[in-house]
C-alpha cells in the first residue's frame, strides 16, 4: 500500500491531527505504533465502535497498535469502582473489545491487548512519576483532566495524577500516537508540554470527534437511555433507536446519523451500498454509495427520520449478533459480566443492609478502600 493510502486510511473521519509533519516522516520510513487506552469503568457500549472501526483503519493501514486497558487510571478517577471489582471489569473490557472487534473482522493476532498494572507499578514508571509531579503544577494538571476525570467541589489528589500518568504511558508503551477521542484534547497538549521536558519525545495525537448520542449528547454509560448496550436484544435496540432524537434536517446534534458516518460506512466493502428500505409507494429502496450523499439526503429531506433509523437499527442489529451469539452461549461470559456489572438495585440493597446492621450496633466493620494487589502484599515491620 502506498504511503499516500496509508496515511488516508489513519486520518480518515479524524476530527484533528496533532503533529502531521512527524505522521508523515514516519510513514517515509515505516508503519506507525499507536496506542488506544479506555480507563475499566463504565460498561462499553455501542460508540466503542467508533474507535473500533478506527482501529480496523490503522491496521490496515499496516500501522502496530496497542489496546491499554488502564485499570489503574480507572482506580485514580475519583475512586469509581473498588479494586477488585475494577479486576472483574478489565477482564470484562478485554473479552468485549476482542468480542467487538471479531464481529467487524479485526484479527487479533495483530493487535497486543496491555494492562496498564502490568508496566505501572515498575521502578522506572514510578520514577516519571515523580519526576513529572516535581514539574507540573495543580492547574495545569486540573486543566487537562477537565473534560476526562470526574469533576467535584473537592477534588481528590488521584484525579489529578491521572493526565500525566496518560501521559507516561506514550513513553512507556514506546508509541509513535496516542488515538483518543477529542475530548482528551487537554490531556494531549499536556503531553506534549511536558514529556520533553523529561526528555521523552513528543507524540502525533489522533483524535475522533465525539458522538452524539440517542438524546442528542454525549454517549454516556451513566445514562442508560442515551446508549445502546453492546449485548442489548435486537427488540431493545429498535426500541432505543426509535426514541432517539432524530429531527428532519438535522445533521449535527443526530447521533443516529454519526453513527452511520462513522462506524457503518468505513467497515462497508467496495461493493457494498447503505440501503434505506421503504415501501414503493413511498419511493421504494434507497442506496448510498458514500457518507456524504446519505447525509445530503437527509439533510434535504429525501430520508425520513424513521426511515434512516430502520436502517441503521438493521446494521447494528447486524454488528451485535456475533456478540450476543458468542456471550449466550458461553456461561463463563455471561457470569463474568453479571459479576463486573451487577445490578445497581441490589448494591443498593446490600449497603442499606450494611448501614442498617451497624446502627442496630452488630458490630459490622466500616467499609475500607480495596487496594491493588501490590499495595497491599508488602511485607510488615
């Protein structure tokens, strides 16, 4: 593949490119190292396939990449999850993405799967640590965790270590590019402010826009409306997509409309067309060999609302059955995604559980914060 094609294929549907001078040097020279990390919180769900679909463009692209799965950053946003249910959930993050990713062809051989607990806790990671904490100072490392880390009135300090240990893992996972979405923007001028002074080089960022989602937001996994679950029925999901907001015209704030734009289209063949299915009386199939005429017909009106989410509803349905297949049929899937995300009414009910026996005074011991295992195998004096 030529250098050209090469680079199309990693910038495509990109929203920026920081460093585009280096991205092509290096392709001058040979296949780029990047790397794409998703702290373990939040259950993934539909919009992973965004950066699913991109990474599907970097590999064939020739490019190496790297899938970190920061455990440990997901323990320093402000304490989301204990450690040991943050083990069940990045083993669940591992099985989903692999999950994802056979569902849209992605060989796994090509791609290398990294903890972010398995290099962090070593000498020489520890030691930028604290090299980076002795020259960065509180705003700047407020500032860049402002649109990633959960932010409150009192902050704690571990939200604040977060963007520069995002940071350290570019050196640290010797990559060429770190692939984020726009709103690690903040996190990558961080970066790229203070690496060199610790005399690491700076890194080319990729980012992808944000999509929008089905209220019209951000996809979030704290609101269960907005998002489709990767393991969602098909009946769910036609049920999500018909609440979603989808104006006539409307080809900003339409996460129905991202979503074809950037995960449909770019995983469709050569030979393959968007098909919007409709009665003849109402015009009968429409097709679409590219985004922009999809987008320009729906823009004009040509697509209705309906219509369009009919179709997508049908591509997504498509992309989830794999996965729906391969987690119902295998009990060790199903129990480890029950264990990593049980359900939030019975912790609820645990806790009131809890807080009713230690008023009655039997003598339950208070809640300590669980630790990673190397924090708490040290030896005693």
């Amino acid at each position: 593949m030529e250098v050209s094609e090469k680079r199309k294929l990693i910038v495509r549907n990109l929203q920026e490119v920081l460093g585009d001078e280096k991205l092509d040097s290096i392709l001058n020279e040979r296949d780029l190292r990047i790397y794409w990390g998703s702290a373990t919180t939040g259950k993934p769900h539909l919009a992973y396939f965004v950066a699913m679909s991109k990474i599907a463009d970097f590999l064939r692209a020739g490019c190496h990449v790297t899938i970190l799965l920061a455990d440990l950053h997901a323990y320093l946003d402000n304490m989301k999850a204990p450690w040991d249910l943050l083990i069940l959930r990045t083993k669940y993050y591992e099985e989903i993405v692999k999950s994802m990713l056979r569902s849209i062809g992605v060989p796994l051989e090509k791609l290398k799967f990294v903890r972010g607990s398995d290099y962090q806790f070593s000498k020489e990671y520890t030691m930028d640590v604290y090299r980076l904490s002795s020259i960065i100072t509180e705003h700047d490392a407020k500032k860049a965790g402002a649109e990633v880390v959960k932010q409150v009135e009192h902050p704690l300090l571990s939200g604040l270590l977060y963007p520069g240990l995002q940071a350290l893992d570019e050196e640290h996972l010797k990559c060429d590019a770190q692939f984020g979405g726009v709103d690690q923007r903040k996190i990558f001028i961080f970066a790229e402010k203070y690496l060199p002074q610790l005399g690491y080089a700076k890194r080319i960022h990729l980012m992808n826009p944000m999509v929008p989602g089905l209220t019209g937001g951000k996809m979030s996994s704290s609101e269960p409306e907005s998002k489709i679950d990767l393991l969602d029925s098909p009946a769910d999901v036609k049920k999500k997509l018909k609440k979603a907001f989808c104006e006539p015209g409307n080809i900003t704030e339409n996460g129905v409309l991202s979503f074809a734009k950037h995960v449909i289209f770019p995983l469709l063949t050569d030979q393959e067309k968007f098909k919007v299915e409709r009665k003849p009386q109402f015009g009968g199939t429409q097709e679409f060999s590219a985004y922009i005429e999809l987008e320009t017909a729906f823009q004009s009106e040509e697509v209705h609302p309906g219509d369009l989410k009919a179709a997508v509803g049908d591509y997504i349905n498509r992309l989830l059955a794999p996965i729906r297949e391969e987690w119902s049929k295998d009990p060790a899937l199903e129990s480890l995604a029950n264990d990593a995300y049980p359900d939030p009414s019975k912790i609820q009910a645990e806790k009131k559980k809890k807080e009713k026996a230690e008023r009655k005074g039997k003598g339950v011991k208070p809640e300590t914060v669980s630790s990673p295992p190397i924090l708490t195998n040290q030896k005693e004096d």
